[in-house]
C-alpha cells in the first residue's frame, strides 16, 4: 500500500480530528461519509434553548487550533458549530466531506484486503481503512412511555427540538433530567405559563464559575504569551483532579458531594422540594451536572418537579402512577440518547463475515477503544471505554486521532501488511479495564454508561493523561501484520 485511502464515518469533532490529523502528516486520499447535510455532529443536531458545552472552551477545542475570542467561558451551541465550520474551511475539508450520505453497511474484503461500505443511496465505496466516527451520543432515545403517539399537541426529543413550536404560555411538559434537560429548563422556564418536570432520579448538580469574555480578555488570550495555555492547563488539572476520584483517590469524590450538597442547600430552600432533588446515589455514578441557573429555575412559583412514576402519555398530557393527569400542550423529552449501542444501526462485517454486532452480544468493547480483533484496518473514534466522567472528550479524540495516524503510517510504510488487534491483546486489555471500572462509582447507579445487562460500556476508568500514555505509541506487536496466506501474501 503506498498511500492508504481511507473512509472516515461521521462529520463532528472526532471525523473532522482524525481526517486533520491524517492530512497533517500527507495523508490525504480521505472521504468523510456524512449522513446529515451539515458537519458538526451533536453540535448540529442539539440546538435546545441553552446548549452549550460544560467544559471551559478552552478545553474544549482542538488543542491546534486555539480561539482567543470564545464569547463565554462555556460556549453555547452556536459557537461551538461555528468553529467546527471555521476549522474544516480552514484545513479544506469540506471538499472531503460526502453530505446526505448515511453508511448502512460495512463489509471486510479479505481478497482485496479492502473495505467496502455501503450507503443509504446504495451506492458502494471502498478504502483501504475504515475510521467509524459515529460518536457515542448521535442517537436520541426516546423513552418506553405506553401512549407516547397519543398526545394530541406537539411533542419532540430536546435533540430534534421543534423550534416553530411556541412555548411562550403554553403548559410544557418535560420527561428527563439530564444534562440537556438542566440546560433548557432555565432557558425556557421564564416564557411558558407552567413547566411540569418529570424527574426520575435526581442529578447531582454543582455551580460553575461561568463568564462572558470582552474585547479586552480577547486581545489579551491573543497577544498576553502563554496566558491562553495557562488556563487550558490551569482546567485541564482542575477536571484531571477529580477524575482522580473516580478510581485512584476515592476521598476527591467528598469534595464533589460537598460541591453538590452546598449547591442544593444554597439554591432551594423548599425542604420538601430539596428531599426531591437530593440525589440517592453517590456522586460521580452519573454524569455531575454544571449549573447556576437549574435549581433557581425549580424554585419559580410556574414550575413543578414531579417524581411520581409515569404510567402513560395521554391526548392531554401525562398520567402519573397515583392517577394525577398533569394536563400539557406541548411535551419535550429530555431523556438522552443510546450510548450504548456503539455504530447501531451500521451492520459491520469483518474478517470471516462475523458480524460486529455479534461480537459485542454482551456489550461493545475494543482495544484502547479503538480496534476490535477480526476487524482488520479499522478503527474507532469515541469508541466503547473512551468516555470520560469528567473532562473534555476532545482530549480522547485527539489521542486516538494520533494513534490512528500511526496506523496509517504503518500501513503506508509496510505494503501487503494489515493491522488487526491480536484478540489475546485486546482480552488482556478488557479485562483489566473492566477490573478498574468495578472499583469506580459507576457500578453504583443505572446510567447510560452501562448496557442493559450492567457491563460499563461507555467510560474510561482513569485520567486523560493515563489515556494519553497508554495511547501515545502504536506498538505493531499489539496487532496481527501479515497477510493470511490464502491471499499469498505474508
Ligand atoms: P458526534 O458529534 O455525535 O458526531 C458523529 C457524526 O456521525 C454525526 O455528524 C452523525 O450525523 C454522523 N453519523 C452517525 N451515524 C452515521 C452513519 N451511519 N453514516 C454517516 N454519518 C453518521 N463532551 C465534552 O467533552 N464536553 C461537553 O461539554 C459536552 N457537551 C455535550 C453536549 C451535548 C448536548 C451532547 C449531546 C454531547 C456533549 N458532549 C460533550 C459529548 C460529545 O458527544 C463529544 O464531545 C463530541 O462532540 C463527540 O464528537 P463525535 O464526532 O465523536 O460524535
């Protein structure tokens, strides 16, 4: 192989990372394979009231391409996409990038040692590596609700939000209190006549120092040297700290709890309403919510937390367990995405015609989270064990954007060869990380880092620096190299 072609799935920071990252170093036959008509990923798709990143933008952004000028210290959704835009112009990417095109399929070639996938128009494509950057929450979930179809106004996922949907007087209904549902609240609360909110489980929430950024902090992030970096350092140790908590100094978690009790003590003086909100599993086993604005937002005299279980949707609203109809016009489910099913609805074929799927009956799993044994030439961003408790995922993305490059690289250098994770390696791998999720809070708690049979599928179980180590050099006796001899080639 001399310069490898290579089809990369998925348009949002982790497609548009890894193809800059290849590109970067001369590789450049590379087509980005986009089921929706604009790059972005979750930034495109999430347009709620109030979206916006809980990770300082300092952080989270590529640490190549530093903004001086983010508005806010945690930017919105708009923002965010709009650097998305700035850098795949700048790296010329969109030329690379097939709009409109959903991959439905996937399939190993082992006499041409090539992939082959297959798209939505039927049409084939082949590459000689496959990059799935599908991302882990592109997926809405729509929650097992009896009589969902049968409300009669409107009704719409926060990740579809219908945004011709007038909500100024109406009575809104809204199922789910995770982490869109604590940034829209707020953002919505003071225009409608009556917020009814369906809450589950109780998050932990903490405050954050957000703030807006002026002409002056800009010019000085532009020309102050090392002030930018200073304060990407200075939240990179801050958020590395806590992750800290998670499995090598259980004691930070008491400062997280702290965080969380002070914040719901200081924001709700309700007792009764502060007994609902108060988490009943310990901190860190859920995603730690950021938020100044979610508990005063509860205390407004038009708003309601209900905790009730649902039993069903009606034409008029939502029915809860004791019989209460909780009337509505318009119903917003804030109730996440499938995290855990990585790729889903892509049907992956590897080596043998083995089917992904079938491979990951009991949960998705891959070496570093990003190669799966029998899958040859492939690889994963974002992948299963790649998410972070804390902490900006797009520290992970560039670390796997950089080992995948090696791949290439080697690939490149070494013709007639492929680079398929030994199943030994990745087992190994596996069932150490496995060993260090069981001492996190994780198993404490039902999430969307956990499949329905338990196994933690989503999370990294340690520091992004650990991440980084363990990633920084790709070590080509991880991976079957030679060719098998039915193709003549070794
Ligand atoms: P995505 O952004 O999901 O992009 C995947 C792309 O693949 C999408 O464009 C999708 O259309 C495309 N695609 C999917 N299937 C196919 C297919 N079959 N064929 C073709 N294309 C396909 N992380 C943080 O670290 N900090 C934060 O503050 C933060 N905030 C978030 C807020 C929200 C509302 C959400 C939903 C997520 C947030 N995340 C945050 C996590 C976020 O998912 C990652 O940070 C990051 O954006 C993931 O990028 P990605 O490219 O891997 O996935």
């Amino acid at each position: 192989m001399s310069t490898p072609s290579v089809i990369v799935v998925g348009a949002g920071f982790g497609g548009l990372g890894v193809a800059i990252e290849l590109q970067r170093n001369g590789f450049d036959k590379i087509t980005i394979l986009e089921r929706a008509a604009d790059l972005g990923g979750v930034w495109r798709e999430n347009t709620y009231p109030g979206a916006a990143c809980d990770v300082p933008s300092t952080l989270y952004s590529f640490s190549y391409e530093p903004k001086p000028d983010w508005p806010h210290r945690y930017s919105g959704q708009a923002d965010i996409l709009g650097y998305l835009h700035t850098v795949a112009v700048k790296y010329r990417l969109l030329d690379r990038i097939v709009f409109d095109t959903e991959v439905t399929e996937a399939r190993f070639d082992e006499s041409a040692q090539r992939w082959t996938v297959r798209t939505a128009n039927g049409a084939d494509r082949t590459a000689d590596v496959l990059i799935c950057a599908v991302g882990q929450l592109s997926r809405p979930r729509m929650p097992d609700i009896a009589g969902i179809d049968t409300f009669t106004g409107p009704s719409f996922h926060s990740a579809q939000w219908d945004h011709s949907v007038e909500l100024t007087g109406k009575r809104v209904a809204v199922i789910g209190t995770g982490a869109s549902a604590i940034q829209f609240v707020p953002a919505i609360a003071p225009e409608v006549e009556r917020l009814t909110l369906f809450q589950r489980t109780a998050a932990w929430v903490v405050r954050r120092t957000d703030r807006n950024y002026r002409p002056m902090h800009h010019a000085l992030f532009r020309h102050v040297p090392g002030l930018r970096l200073a304060q990407r350092l200075w939240v990179w140790c801050f958020l590395e700290f806590f992750s800290l908590g998670l499995t090598a100094i259980p004691p930070i978690r008491r400062i997280a709890t702290w965080l969380g009790t002070r914040a719901l003590r200081g924001d709700i003086p309700d007792a009764r309403l502060r007994e609902k909100l108060t988490p009943d599993y310990p901190v860190l086993c859920k995603r730690v919510l950021f938020s100044n604005e979610y508990y005063p937002a509860l205390v407004r005299p038009n708003v309601d937390v209900v905790t009730e279980h649902i039993a069903e949707v009606v034409p008029e609203g939502v029915r809860t367990a004791d019989g209460t109809v909780h009337p509505a016009d318009v119903i917003v489910y804030g109730t996440g995405f499938k995290g855990s099913e990585f790729l889903w609805p892509i049907k992956v074929f590897g080596r043998e015609g083995v089917e992904l799927d079938r491979m990951w009956d009991e949960g998705a799993r891959a070496y570093l989270g990003m190669a799966v044994p029998g899958f040859p030439n492939m690889f994963l961003m974002y992948g299963p064990n790649t998410n972070l408790g804390t902490g900006s995922i797009l520290y992970m993305i560039e670390c796997q954007a950089r080992y995948i490059r090696q791949a290439v690289r080697y690939l490149s250098d070494h013709p007639h060869s492929r680079l398929e994770v030994r199943p030994e390696t990745a087992a190994a791998f596996d069932e150490q990380l496995q060993r260090r999720l069981l001492r996190t809070p994780w198993t404490a708690c039902s999430s969307w880092y956990r499949n329905a049979a338990g196994r933690i599928t989503n999370n990294w179980p340690g520091t992004v620096t650990a991440y980084r180590l363990r990633t920084r050099t790709l070590d080509p006796a991880d991976y079957l190299t030679g060719l098998p001899d039915s193709i003549g080639i070794r």
